[in-house]
C-alpha cells in the first residue's frame, strides 16, 4: 500500500467495486482449460497437478523480479508495483501472469497489513487472500505439527530410535503472533503425558515445511524432501529423520491439495498465481516454484517478487529459488519512494510532507547499493518510483539524477492510482531490458564453495560487511554439516530486513560493520542453512495496538478494518 491519492476509497472498497470475471475465464487466458481448474468458489481455483505435469517440455517466458530497497515506515510498495506491472504488461499487449505469496494470518493481524497490492493495483479477491484463502497454511499447520506430535509419541512408546530428548530441534508452529509461545514446557502433567521437555512454536511461515512445499517440484519430490527432515539427534549426535518416524507418508497426504497452485486475477482480471509464503528475513522469502514455473510454461511474461529488500528477498530468490528450479531472471525492478530516500537521508516520518531535496539525495545511496548488488547477479535493473501525492517534481528529478549516475533508469509509476495504465512506461522499459539479451544471470557463489565462504561472501559482497563473528562452536558445526555432505546446500541468511546491517536503526548503505552469527540451523529437507544474525524472531509478536482490535464485521456481515 502507498498513500492517500485522488480517491478516498480504502483498498478494501476499490477491491469490493472490482468487476470480476469467472475463474474459468481467467483460466482461459493462460490456456488453462476448465476441467482442469478445481474452483473455491468462482473467483479462485487450483490448477490440477496432472495439467502442471504435462507442461514439462514448453518453453519459458521470460521471468521479471521486483524487489526494492530496504523497507521503511514510510512504505514502498513492492507487491502493489508487481500488480501493476503485470497489469502494465497485459494492456501494452503482452499475455501476462503474476506470482506473488500468499498472505500470513499472524502479520495481518499484527501491524504488516495483507499481500494483496494497494489502490487499483490489488489481487482479488483481497478479503479471502489475506484470511483462510485455499487452506495452504493450515494445510501446512497440519503436516508440521503431525511430525512434532509423532516425535513425543515415539518416545512415549518406548523411543526405540534412540532420540535424544535433549537434541529434538523439531517445534511446533501455528499461524498467529504469540510470543508466549517462543520458549515452553510440554509434558506436564503425569506419566500419561509423555516426558515434559522445553520447546516452543514457530510462526507457520517460518516452518521448513513451508520452504520444503515452496521449493518442490511433485509430490513425489516434496516427500522426499520431507523424509529428509532432521527432527533429532540421538546421544552420539546422529541425525534422525522424519523418515524414520515413517512421518513422510502422511504428512504428504495433507499436503497433497496445498501443492496445486492458486489461480486468481489483478483488478483488471490479469491472471495471478498466489501459492506458498516463507518469510524473507527468517526464510526465502518466495512465492512457490510450482506456481513459478506452471506461470512460465503459460504466459510470455511472469512478473513474480521477493520478501523485503534486495539485500535478503532478491538475494535468497537468486541465490535459492533460481539455483534450485534452474530459473533465469531476465529483468529486475527495484521499487524506491521518494519519501523512503527522504527517511534513509535522515528526515523523521512525521515531516516526510515537506519538500526536502537534499534529504533525497543523502538517503539514495542505499537504493544504489541495491542497484550494485542486483547488477552484480548479471540482470539487468529499472528502478520503479512508486509514486506519493506529495512527491515533487524536485525530488522525482533528484532520484532520476541519481539513478542514471548508477547506469540504470528510473521511471515514475502511479499505478496505485491508476492501475495498470499508470505503469505503462515501466512496462515498455522492462520489456526493452528482457528483448536485449543483456541478462546474464549467475548466482553469488558456486555450489561447492564451504559454507562459512557462502556467508562471508554475502556478506561482504551484499552488506558491505567488514567481518563475520561466528564461535568455533558455529564454526565446527558448519564444518561437520560439511562432512556429512551438505556442504554444497546455500545458505538462508535471517537478519533484520530494515538495514544492510544487523542494526535495523542504521538505515542506508553502511560499510565494514560486523556480522554477528548467533545460531545456524539445517534444513536438510528444503536444502539450505539457515544462518541467523542478531535477534530475529521466529515467533513474531503482537504489537502495543494490534491491527486486530479494529476488525471485525459491518451490519451487512462484511469485514471491516482489515486495511
């Protein structure tokens, strides 16, 4: 969401004025014929999983990623310019579709506020998007928590896997912000409660299950990873598996639905796939590689976006989601906002109205960090300044300026207010950028680069570090991950999402800082190590005031307060 502009319409109302089209006839767009859509209702649909399978063999079109700088409480908008972008796209004459996550429970009624878009650039409908959807998460909700529920009943029967009560590293996980479930006894109670143990819950979208679903390619693929899953150690530090648990099986059963890609529209009825929502600062922040890929095989352009800034969604999307799937981004847009300049050059939230030219100016250079780090991977970059009402014409310019100094063009979009029509140019910029051939995409570092290396490299290569600190304790582990052959996985750096830096106070782009590594953890399942700096949450709190306490319904039974 952006500001206020020339109406006076909330995002919820534009949404509820939308003129929708049947799910069908969005499915028809794309080539997608009815019998295989399996509708929720009429205006979303799962694409069935045998349609999927028997795309394998077309050619791609070509794949464009929207990122942004460092996000900021004056907003930049990333997902509401993925939307008129693909929109953009369609009305410039390109068969479009776009790829976006599907939204968290716990955010939405925290302070984030939903992943549909703002203004007239939303995905719709936004009421079912940013609530139950599809029953993706729950579905994922289920699976974890069975494989949790399996762990303590294993032991209770008699533990013949030899685990280690000491070493389960297996939480559980829901989908709502609750810090009172970070840290946790279970057990309680009596002999006839099991063993009582310290543990505690995750947010859902931080679960490897939901990483695991994202990165999958079938079912057959998303079970295997599964089995892969280390849920333990036992007393001589050998890992246990789901597998052992023969967990995988049924953990797949209820996931069966979840991995079929959610088909939807944009305001101006632009097919959308919206499937699967790992968190960018503590996961990869992408939307599925399905959903992905099945968009690829179907439209000549695939708008899709990663969580957060460049330095942790772009990163994780090049580095994981692109290594992964095999995918090659042939354009990047980076979204800034003048008023974001203005808060990175040092201006306070509350005097962001006021014209501040050399704010703009001191502030642009975490945008042109962003600019280097992206170019850096061999795509080529558009910057997208998504537009505010009490922008100037002064400070449009000086972004401009700037932006040309860094080799790359910047192009005013007022798709909030105008929908697709409002980003027009952006589109024709990023048309001319993906039909040169300039990309050259290449991730950061090679598979079989040690896992220490991986991270100092991101750090030093993304965040302009100047050292990483890491126990010998961390040390040792990545080595023994090393040793038992994960070596090649990528690493999923989590830190805070509002600084290059482990600092989310030190806005811009600053140099030879230090990056503290507390914890590493092994998704063996999902493929990568997560690699945590500072404090990050998994279980995220509510805030003072949280966006719950203002929803509920209306006399005529609709929702109010969501946005």
């Amino acid at each position: 969401m952006t500001a206020k502009t020339l109406t006076a319409k909330t995002d919820i109302e534009i949404a509820r004025a939308a003129t929708k089209l049947p799910i069908a006839q969005i499915g028809a767009k794309l080539g997608i014929p009815a019998e295989s859509l399996i509708p929720y209702g009429h205006d979303k649909a799962k694409v069935d999983r045998a349609f999927v399978a028997g795309l394998a063999g077309r050619k791609d079109g070509r794949l464009i990623l929207v990122t942004a700088i460092n996000p900021t409480p004056a907003g930049e908008g990333k997902t509401t310019t993925t939307v008129g972008l693909g929109d953009a796209l369609a009305r410039i004459g390109k068969k479009s579709a776009i790829c976006i996550r599907e939204a968290s429970l716990g955010p939405n009624f925290g302070m984030k506020g939903g992943a549909a878009g703002g203004g007239h650039a939303q995905i719709v409908p936004m009421e079912e998007m940013n609530l139950h959807f599809t029953g993706d998460f729950h579905a994922i909700t289920s699976a974890h928590n069975l494989l949790a529920a399996m762990i303590d009943n294993h032991i209770y029967w008699g533990n013949s896997l030899e685990i280690d009560e000491r070493r389960i590293v297996w939480r559980r996980v829901m989908d709502m912000n609750d810090r009172a479930l970070r840290d946790m006894v279970v057990g309680l109670g009596g002999v006839s409660n099991g063993f009582a143990r310290q543990t505690g819950f995750d947010i859902t979208v931080a679960s490897e299950v939901m990483a695991i679903l994202c990165l999958a390619n079938d079912l057959e693929d998303l079970q295997d990873r599964i089995g892969r899953i280390v849920v333990a150690y036992r007393r001589d530090k050998s890992p246990v598996y789901a597998r052992d648990l023969k967990a995988d099986g049924a953990m797949t059963v209820l996931l069966r639905d979840a991995m079929q890609p959610n088909l939807v529209q944009s305001l101006e009825n632009t097919p959308a796939f919206v499937h699967g929502g790992p968190f960018a600062n503590i996961a990869h922040g992408c939307n599925s590689v399905i959903a992905t890929q099945t968009a690829l095989k179907l439209a000549d352009y695939v708008v899709t976006e990663a969580g957060f800034g460049a330095d942790l969604g772009a990163e994780k999307f090049f580095d994981i989601k692109c290594r992964k799937a095999g995918l090659k981004p042939a354009a990047a847009v980076i979204v800034a906002t003048v008023r974001a300049m203005k808060m990175n050059g040092g201006v306070a939230k509350a005097d962001l109205g006021a014209e501040n030219v050399a704010a703009v100016t001191k502030g642009c250079p975490n945008l042109g960090r962003h600019i280097a780090n992206v170019k850096g991977f061999g795509v080529p970059v558009v910057v997208a300044i998504n537009h505010f009402t009490s922008d100037t014409e002064a400070e449009i310019a000086a972004v401009r300026d700037y932006v040309a100094k860094q080799g790359a063009e910047a192009v005013l979009c007022k798709h909030w207010a105008h929908g697709g029509a409002g980003a027009e140019e952006l589109a024709q910029k990023v048309v001319a950028l993906a039909e040169s051939g300039a990309s050259a995409f290449a991730p950061l570092y090679p598979d079989e680069m040690g896992l220490f290396d991986k991270i100092d490299t991101i750090a030093r290569r993304i965040y302009h570090a100047g050292e990483v600190i890491a126990d010998k304790s961390i040390r040792d582990q990545l080595r023994a991950w090393e040793a038992a052959g994960y070596g090649h996985f990528p690493v999923c750096m989590a830190k805070t999402q509002y600084s290059f830096s482990t600092d989310p106070n030190l806005r811009g782009a600053p140099t030879g800082h230090t990056l503290p590594i507390r914890e590493v953890r092994l998704s063996a399942g999902a493929g990568f190590i997560v690699v945590i700096c500072g404090e990050i949450m998994t279980m995220p709190g509510l805030p003072k005031v949280p966006s719950a306490e203002t929803i509920g319904l209306n006399d005529e039974g609709l929702v109010v307060g969501l946005f």
